[in-house]
C-alpha cells in the first residue's frame, strides 16, 4: 500500500500537470522534485527521526503547489491545499499545523524559525549552489517574462542575482553551510566577473559563424531561456515516456508470472473430471491476462517510419530532422547537406524543435492512454475471475 508520502507526490505531480499553466518554466514539478531530493539529503545528513522526515517531506511536495492558483500568495494558497489534502487522509492536526507554517515559512520576507522550517528553505534555495546554476536561473528568467513580471536585460538579471545572493539569502543548516556554500560562493564569483565585462564592454549582439559554400554568415544566436526550455521540456518527456514504458513491462511480467503459474498448475488439473467446473474460470483468468500482455505489448510497440527525405521536403520545411525515423535510410552527404540548411535557418530549427516535441507528445498520450486501459482490464479481469472462481466452486459444493 502507498505511503502518504507517496500519496502526496502523486497527487502534486497530478495538479501541476493538469492545472499549472506553461508559462511557469522554473517553479514547476521538476522544482519540486529537486526540491524534495535536497530535503532528503538534509534528513540523511539530520538524521531526523520517522516523524520529521514524514512531516519535511509532505512540507516539500505541496510548498510550491500553490502556484495553481497564480504567483501572488501562492505559500498560502499551498498551506490550504496542503491541508485539505491531509485532513481527507486523516493525518493529526497538530502535524498539519507543522506543515502549513513550515510553507509558509518559505516566503522571502519571513525567517524561518524550526529546525523544519529551516531545512526546507535550505533545500528551496539550494538551486543558489548548483553547478548549473545558470541554466535554472535562466528558467526563472524566463519564466518572468512569459508572466508578464518583468523583462530583464542581462546586466539588469546578473545585478539581480548579486542582490539575492548578497543580502537576501542564507543557508541555516550545518549541512547546507558545509556542503553548498562552497558552490554558492564559486556561482557569486562567476556572477561578479560576468558582471565586470559587461560593464567593462557594452553588451554586443551575440554572432555565430556558420561556414556554408566558403562564406561567414552571421545571425544572432537563440536565446539562452528557450534553449533551455526545449531542452528541459524534451528531456522531461522522455523521462515520462521511460515511465510509460517501465509501467508496460511490469505488467508484462505480472502476466507472463501469471500464465505461467496457471499453465504448471491449474490447467493439469482440468483433465480430471472433478475438476470440470474450473474450466470457465481459467479461461477467464488467462484471457483477461493475455489481453493485458498485448495491449502491454501496443503501448511499447515504435512505430515504423520510412526514414527518408527529399531535397524538396528540406527546402519546403517539412521534414523534422530532429527524429532519426525520417532520415536513418538516407546517405550521409544528403543529411550533411540537410542539416547544414536547418542550420543556418533560425525559424526552421526552432520548428523542428517544436514538431519533435509536439509529436513525442502525442506518442506519449497514446502509451499513457493504453496504459490506462490496461490496468483497467487488468483490475476487472483479476477480480472478475476470483469472483467466477467463487462461483464455480459454489455451484460444484451445491451439486455435490
């Protein structure tokens, strides 16, 4: 049976899925899960005990799901879902009361006070010690923009960082001290030096040199916060869809576990005349099984593409180069020269990204969605058949 715990993670992962809008690139479920893995290195470096540990957890999974419902007071709007949640699960008052203050503890302009509270804002702000800690703060960047908030320039967003990470921010645990600071202090480094050259030189439009028939063509380069967002986004689907596919192969195993049994144990038995009543059952139960095996089987099962392309395709913008499926039969000098023209097309390469996500989203619906029904037969067929089982040996003892 899942834990609460379990429980609250699916539940989060559901809403921000189905409720939180696009716009938010930085404070998404991707946040939270990080969020929730320092929580976890911080009880580990804690040692804190069951209770704790179940109250910091729960803390980490609704602190940011408040967003659902807009940015503005969204610590508040997550302590009231937070609570519903767990009043409907009948966790103690008392521990929801914990939760809620330890949320709400992580606004800026409060200062955590527990134990608690200060491992979660810890582990909140322990993007500020992240070795990447460009790329999540481009996120956020960007994430701003799409929002209407506030369109920053470089040199506004690097001076923005600096103020954060100077006067508004501290780590309170001894293991965030001893472990992040370090990082932290290395990315305000790398945010002063940024911020020297900029002053140092006014900021230029970025040039990239593309050598195409011995000629240097310049163009701008993309943006830094779309590049990441495609990047993030395609690298989540796929993590989704090696969900998908690890759900299909469990049920695989369940079946292949349950044929199996029934085959070496219960279909033997049906030679004996005694043990007729069990026939109808035992079909039940293997079809229901075999049923579950193939549409196991479809939700896994790659769809065939031609993998060729023509010179027109390439020049019409039709073809996605991105997927290996539309190029893996063409020579290697063709593709050379298709994606040279991708290349040095900033529209056409912004496309295909798009197209590649659009469509690795429509595979994942149909795997999700075969997923789905699976195991819904799966639930009936198991107790659709231990209810024929019952019956069947009713009726055998009625007439005996």
């Amino acid at each position: 049976m899942a834990t609460l715990v379990e429980k609250a993670q699916k539940f989060v992962l559901q809403k921000l899925n189905e409720e939180l809008p696009n716009s938010y690139l930085y404070h998404n479920y991707t946040h939270t899960q990080r969020v929730v893995k320092h929580v976890t290195e911080i009880i580990e470096a804690e040692r804190l005990n069951e209770v704790d540990t179940e109250i910091l957890q729960l803390a980490a999974w609704f602190h940011d799901i408040g967003y659902i419902k807009g940015g503005s007071d969204h610590e508040k709007h997550g302590a009231e879902i937070a609570n519903e949640f767990l009043t409907e699960h009948g966790f103690p008052p008392e521990k929801i009361k914990i939760i809620q203050e330890a949320i709400l503890s992580t606004s800026m302009d409060i200062e955590p006070e527990t134990p608690l509270q200060k491992m979660l804002c810890d582990a909140d702000f322990s993007h500020f010690a992240s070795k990447n800690y460009e790329e999540v703060s481009s996120l956020l960047r960007e994430e701003f923009k799409q929002l209407g908030i506030r369109i920053y320039s470089d040199r506004e967003w690097i001076e923005e960082n600096i103020k954060m990470f100077n006067q508004h921010h501290k780590f309170f645990t001894l293991h965030a001290v001893e472990h992040w600071q370090p990082q932290k202090n290395k990315n305000l480094l790398s945010l002063n030096k940024e911020l020297k050259k900029i002053k140092k030189k006014k900021k230029e439009d970025r040039l990239k040199a593309s050598v195409l028939d011995g000629k240097i063509q310049k163009q701008k380069l993309p943006e830094r916060g779309i590049e990441t967002m495609f990047r993030v986004t395609l690298k989540n689907h796929i993590t989704l869809s090696d969900i998908a596919d690890t759900k299909a192969n469990i049920l695989l195993s369940v079946n292949a576990i349950i044929i199996s049994l029934a085959i070496s144990n219960l279909i033997p038995k049906l030679d004996n005349p005694s043990n007729s009543y069990l026939i109808y059952p035992t079909l039940i139960f293997l079809i229901f099984s075999l049923v579950s095996m193939g549409l196991s089987v479809l939700a896994t099962r790659p769809n065939v593409t031609s993998g060729k392309f023509t010179k027109e395709d390439v020049e019409n913008k039709k073809v996605n180069l991105l997927f290996f499926g539309n190029f893996h039969k063409m020579k290697l000098n063709e593709f050379e020269w298709a994606i040279n023209e991708v290349m040095k097309d900033k529209d056409y390469l912004y496309s295909s990204m798009t197209k590649d996500l659009y469509f690795l989203g429509v595979v994942l619906h149909r795997k999700y969605k075969i997923l789905r029904l699976t195991y819904a037969i799966f639930l009936f067929g198991i107790v659709f058949s231990v209810l024929a089982f019952g019956i069947a040996f009713q009726i055998s003892e009625t007439a005996i």
